[in-house]
C-alpha cells in the first residue's frame, strides 16, 4: 500500500472517496491500523488521556507524554499519514514557544501532521505552522479540551450565529494553511454545509455522512471503553468481551491447575540426564 500524503488526500476528498482515520496510541494499535489498506489517517488523538492513561481530562495530558506515545506509534505505522494532537496549552503561549513544541512533536514525535483545536485565535499559528513545513490539521466544532468552558460535551452549531462563526472560522482556517479538518459533533446540516464550502478534506465525528472522511476514537470503535458513549459512536467489534473471557479462562485455569499442561506446554528433561541429576 502506497503511503497516503496530503495530496493523496485531497484527490480522495476531490472524488469524494471517504477518507477513514482511526486513532491509535501504542505500537499495537498502530499496527492495526497499518494492517488495513483502507485506513488513511492513523491520528495520536490527545483522547489518549482519558482512554490510555486514565486522566479524567485531556487538559492533564503533557507535551513530553504525548511525544511518548507518538514514538510507540510510529514504529508501528507503515501507509497512513501519521497526525496527532497538540496537548492542552502547548500551543497557547506565544507564538514561538507554539512553534518550538510543534517542532518537537515532528522531531522526536516523529508525526507527519499536528492537529489543533481552536477558531480565530490559532489563525496566526497555523499559518506560521504551515508557512515552515510543518502541515496543520484544525479541529472546529466542540472542543474537547476546552470542555469545561463549553460546559461539558454539547453537540455545537446548532443556532445560527454559531454555525456561521464556524462556517467563517473553517473558511479562515483554510486560507491559514490548514491542509485537512476535524468537525467535531455538530448537526449533520451543518457538517455538509462546511464541507462543500472549504476546499480541503473535512473529517467528521458526530457530524453526519456527508464530510470528507470519518474519525473514530479507537476504544470507542472495539468496544473496550466502558464509560460515555455519544451518539455518534458506533462499535464495530466487543473487544472488552472478548478480552473478558480470555482474561476468565486464564485465572481459572490456572487456579484450577490446569495450565500449563504437562505435555504440551512444559519442556522436558531428557531421562537420562534427569537419573543423572537426582
Ligand atoms: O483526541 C482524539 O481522539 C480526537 C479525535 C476523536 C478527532 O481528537
Ligand atoms: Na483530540
């Protein structure tokens, strides 16, 4: 399978192919991911937080962790682009301390693409991004790591005046440099109506079937995450079941001594040695 680049991407958008990113966060789930010819974006969502190391928020995630497990991921990653996100407050200092760790991510991340939350207020950012080399994927619509201003996870955009704002900041972050979007959890009007009116991919979550693409957080899509499920997630494995009955089957048949087996699962002393040896 041929590496997906921006380009590639766009082609995929142009001809309305969807484009399908999946998250992932250490060496396994990469793997996965990679297994899979249509899989076009592997994203290191900052969803990390919250479904890989147990934070409540992904406002608690650091810089040097997310570059940790960006490093696990690409290992694994073979053709599709590798994306991950800028953690909370990495990129809101100034301009310089935004770009430095943007660096970092691409440095010793080792990712392809940063992606970044936010409206106006990144506009400069990303074109700075974008202007060094660095391609910028945006994310409008809610954002998670400002859940707490949001007053929790509320789908977005569905009075006028708000889905103006974003159709106005989609557009500006396009003009930015921004090369690909997340649209987050709005009315699937409004996620058409973004997409046919920006000219690079929209990828959706919760935001109807007619974006350029679609994102699922990976715990989500196997089914081994057992807190909230939006709306907008469908789960396309039980992995938790699975996962469930194997750990089961392992306690008990140890308990019961029935692993390992003798025979099949236990190594032999040749005889002659053994008398030898007593
Ligand atoms: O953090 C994440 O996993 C994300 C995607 C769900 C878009 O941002
Ligand atoms: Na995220």
């Amino acid at each position: 399978t041929e590496k997906v680049t921006i380009q590639a991407l766009q082609k995929m958008r142009d001809s309305r192919i969807p484009i399908s990113m999946l998250t992932a966060y250490d060496y396994p789930t990469a793997l996965a991911c990679s297994a899979n010819p249509s899989i076009d974006i592997t994203l290191v969502g900052d969803s990390l937080a919250q479904v890989c190391l147990g934070y409540k928020s992904t406002t608690q995630l650091t810089l040097d962790e997310m570059i940790h497990h960006c490093r696990a991921v690409v290992r694994g990653t073979t053709h599709p682009m590798l994306v991950a996100d800028m953690p909370f407050g990495s990129y809101h200092g100034s301009m310089d301390e935004a770009v430095n760790n943007a660096v970092r991510m691409v440095r010793e991340g080792q990712i392809e693409a940063v992606k970044l939350e936010g409206g106006e207020e990144i506009v400069d950012l990303v074109h700075r991004l974008t202007s060094v080399g660095i391609p910028v994927m945006a994310h409008v619509g809610l954002l998670p790591q400002r859940h707490v201003s949001f007053s929790g996870f509320k789908v977005q955009g569905k009075n006028i005046e708000s889905a103006k704002r974003m159709v106005k900041t989609s557009k500006l972050l396009e003009q930015a440099g921004a090369f690909s979007m997340v649209v987050e959890a709005v009315p699937k009007e409004l996620g058409k109506y973004i997409t046919e009116n920006v000219s690079v991919p929209t990828i959706g979550i919760g935001a109807g079937p007619w974006t350029s693409g679609q994102v699922l957080v990976w715990d989500d899509a196997m089914g081994t995450w057992l807190g909230h499920k939006a709306k907008f997630v469908r789960r396309f494995a039980n992995l938790q079941t699975a996962r469930d009955t194997g750990v089961q089957s392992y306690a008990s048949a140890v308990k019961d001594g029935s692993f390992p087996d003798p025979q099949r699962e236990s190594y032999t002393l040749d005889q002659a040695e053994w008398t030898r040896f007593l």
